[in-house]
C-alpha cells in the first residue's frame, strides 16, 4: 500500500515553499526534485519521474542477476524489478527499519523500485543552484545528473534514465 502520509508531507512542504517563491520565480528556472537517504549521503531524484513511494512488501528473488538487485515486486498486478541502491552504490548493508521505503520510478515507461533508506523532503532548486559533476568522477554508469547546493549541504541528483537501464 501507497504510504500516504509520508507523500502528504512531502507536498505539503512543497506548496508551502511554492507560496513564497512565487512572486521570485517569474525569471527562474525552478527544478523540482524527491530527495532521499542512502547510507549517510542525501540524493533526489526529478519528482516527475516518481510514480509512487511505498512501504516495503514482499518481493521475490530472481536468479542470474546482479547482487544490488533484489529481485521482483508486484504492484498492483505489475511486476517491477527491485534494486538496492545501497549494494549499488557499494554502501554496506544494513537491515530495513521503519523509514526504509521503496521509491517507485519510471522513465519512457521502465519502471523500477528502489530501496531508499528515508525519504526526505520536496526540494525546489533553481537550476543555477545545480553543479555539474566533476570531471575527475569518471563514472562508468552515469548515474549521476549534478550536485544540488542548498546551504550548507549537498544534494547529489541522480539521472532516472541510467538507473533505469538494465544491465542484467
């Protein structure tokens, strides 16, 4: 089931933040981003791209694929691979507690879960906020999009269509 308290919050804090910058955003590019926990890092994803945010269910181990992916879930009579970003990420493992929740996205309809350790909040950033990635990454996947800044702290925005991409 839909955990639907925990995405009232979340737009609730939108709206709210949306009430104050209306009257800046005439000339500014708002991007608008689902931002979550994995290990001790914050990341977000572009909210358009967040079917749903659930509550853990069962789901079912599929053999022959990678070892972030956890296997398969059915949602509401579609069946959805399940991904551990914290094996991903190479975040060591830990056990689900009450904020684990499964963040459900899709992209040109590829579909996913993926296992969040807390959901945090509706970000609203503008786009000159949003560094991009460093060239010294040399990341293989290109799972990472830029580095949001907000204050003091650091949000690492993720690219849902290369997440998406099945290798396995």
């Amino acid at each position: 089931m839909m955990d639907n308290k925990a995405l009232k919050d979340v737009f609730a804090k939108q709206q709210k933040q949306n009430v104050g910058e209306e009257l800046h955003s005439d000339s500014e590019h708002i991007v608008q981003l689902i931002g979550f926990v994995v290990g001790t890092e914050e990341f977000a994803v572009p909210i358009l791209n967040v079917k749903e945010i659930i509550k853990p269910i069962d789901f079912t181990r599929v053999p022959g694929t990678p070892n972030y992916v956890m296997g398969v879930f059915n949602l509401r009579g579609n069946v959805y691979p399940l991904i551990n970003l914290r094996m991903k990420f190479g975040i060591p493992q830990t056990k689900q507690d009450k904020d684990t929740r499964y963040l459900v996205v899709n992209h040109n309809d590829e579909i996913a879960g993926f296992v969040i350790d807390k959901l945090t909040e509706a970000i609203r950033i503008d786009e000159n906020q949003i560094d991009p990635i460093p060239d010294t990454f040399n990341e293989q996947e290109n799972l990472l999009y830029g580095i949001a800044k907000q204050g003091d702290r650091l949000t690492t925005i993720l690219r849902v269509d290369n997440l998406l991409k099945r290798t396995f």
